[in-house]
C-alpha cells in the first residue's frame, strides 16, 4: 500500500523535474545558439507536455488499482 501511495505521491516531484530539466536544456541552447527565448520557452513548453504525461500516466494507474480486487488477507485464519 504505501508503496503505492509512495509512486502515485511523486508525480508531482516527477513534474517539477520535467519542467526545470526543460529549462536547463532550453536555457543553455539558447546561450549557445544566441536564440534567446525561443528554445527556452520550447524545452519548458515540452517539460510541462512531459510532466502532464507522467500525469495521465500515473491517474490511469490508479485507476487500475482502484478497480482491481483488493488483496485483503484480513479475513483469514491466523490460528493455524
């Protein structure tokens, strides 16, 4: 369970990242190539298309574990 809650919880973490990553790499393109702000404004833009992937991606995991039959071990005998 809480590795569960624990995958699900660093989809924000995972979100932030794609966004600065994509603000580094945009950032330093633009400094090489003398292209400021395009490929800044770019990488960012595909940071957040990034981060809203990792997004879908991990709601449609959920979803999957919220429909699935729970593995409840709490009604068996524990005398034996």
């Amino acid at each position: 369970m809480w590795r569960k809650a624990g995958s699900l919880g660093a989809v924000g973490l995972e979100m932030g990242i794609a966004v600065a990553f994509g603000y580094f790499i945009g950032n330093a393109l633009d400094d090489w190539l003398g292209t400021s702000p395009w490929l800044t404004i770019f990488w960012v833009i595909a940071g957040v298309g990034a981060g809203f992937k990792a997004l879908l991606m991990a709601t449609r995991k959920a979803r999957k574990v919220m429909e699935s039959p729970a593995d409840d071990n709490s009604d068996k005998d524990l005398s034996d």
